[in-house]
C-alpha cells in the first residue's frame, strides 16, 4: 500500500513523512482545493523530506477549464516544480462540457517529463468516467486521484472498483476523498486500491495571543463552480471616485 498526504505546509510534510506517509501531494490553500504551493515551500520540502514529493500544478481555485493565460501559468509552475527537484505533480483540465481537454493536458504531460504525472480530481466532475479514464490512459498519465465521483470515497466504492478493474494495470487509481484511519481499510478491501490519499488532519489553534475580533481575513466559502475575479470596471470607479481634475 501506498499513502500519499495531502499537505499545505512544510510542518505538515514533515508529520506526514514521520507518521509513515509514502508521498506526499504539496499544495496551497487546501480550503479552496488546493493550489499551486510557492517556490520556497517547495524547495524546502525536498531538502527536507527523504520520500518523494508530488506538487500540485493548479492556478487559481474554481472550475478546472483554463485559458491561454492560466495554461502558460501552470507550465512556468510545471518548470519552476522541475527545476527544485520536485518527483511529480499532480494536473489537470477539462473542456467546458467536463470532458478531459486532451490538448492541454498532453502538453501539461509533455512538459512535466521525465516527472510522474497524476490527473488531480478534475476526474471526479467529468461526464463519463470510463471514458475520461481511457483518455488519460492514451495520454501516458501515470496516476488518477478519485473519490469515485462522490463526496467522498467511501460513498464512491461501487466506482472506484470499476475504475480499478478497467484501470487494467496502466493507471493506477489512487482513493481519495473522506479517507481516515475509519475507513482506510474498507476502501482498499472493497475497492481494490493499492493507493490512498488523504490529509489526516487535527485542529491547532494560533499561537497569538493578541486577536481583534472586528478584523476576518476569511472568506465565505464559494461553489465549486464559482470563482472571484477582479473587475476592471470596479477598480476604474474607485480610481475616479477619488482621483480629482
């Protein structure tokens, strides 16, 4: 079996690899689904950790269909992973029907080599899962984290076992989602994973010891399909607002 930890932080990296963890899957701002971590953490991870490290290549939290812009993002992020030695990382995009976006991800895939690639769970919103399953396959993709199209992969079982069986060997189907000390077991019997990804996460409260009640960083959290851009329109009505002939 392998363990792959989800982690955000050095810190976090560091528990997991103590705890056992075979890999790890390094990201940023796992509230919002993960994004692509900065160059230091990156760094400090692999001079830190003696399993290998998988870096998420994802630029903005939201859906998972991405332009031209947001597509040069992630190769420069793709490069920047490489060159600090990173071990894999962890891609993908869709077409704005949900279907896989073969070119994109063939050139996300022929970027990151000689790296392993995961297809992230953008898989667990696509139409036909099957199907996306033996896209990926054509396009050399190593690793697909799922939770069998569910909440989580304890309710995804009956597909992720189907995954498994037409997976046949070429790609492994690594079970994600929901996934604790509970029901790791159940979810590797009943489904036939050999992979599991989870966070395996406690609550720590903040060490100040000085707060201001009136002042919240956090954001009400958004749907999935929902993401916050910036608006020229309101930017230009403040500089207005306050700019004086």
């Amino acid at each position: 079996m392998i363990i792959e930890a989800c982690v955000d932080s050095v810190g976090s990296a560091l528990a997991a690899q103590d705890g056992g963890a075979d890999r790890i899957e390094l990201c940023d701002a796992l509230n919002d689904g993960g994004v692509t971590p900065s160059a230091g953490k990156i760094a400090l991870c692999r001079e830190r950790l003696r399993i290998p490290v998988f870096v998420l290549i994802r630029p903005r939290a939201g859906d998972f269909h991405y332009g031209e812009t947001e597509t040069a993002v992630m190769l420069r992020d793709m490069a920047m992973a490489k060159g600090l030695g990173a071990d894999g990382v962890v891609i993908g995009a869709l077409n704005t029907d949900g279907t896989i976006d073969v070119e994109r991800v063939r050139r996300l895939v022929e970027a990151a080599r000689p790296m392993a690639v995961t297809f992230h769970r953008a898989f667990d919103v696509t139409p036909e899962p099957l199907e996306a399953l033996e896209t990926l396959k054509q396009l050399g993709i190593e690793r697909v984290l799922t939770s069998g199209q569910a909440g989580t992969a304890l309710e995804g079982m009956a597909v992720l076992k189907e995954l498994v069986v037409a997976a046949a060997g070429r790609v492994t189907i690594l079970a994600g989602g929901g996934v604790n000390e509970v029901n790791a077991e159940q979810i590797v019997r009943d489904a036939g994973v050999t992979e599991l990804h989870l966070r395996g996460t406690v609550p720590v409260a903040s060490t100040m010891t000085f707060r201001n009640p009136a002042v919240i960083f956090t954001k009400p959290q958004l749907p999935n399909d929902t993401q916050l851009v910036t608006d020229a329109a309101r930017i230009r009505a403040v500089h207005e607002a306050v700019t004086t002939d």
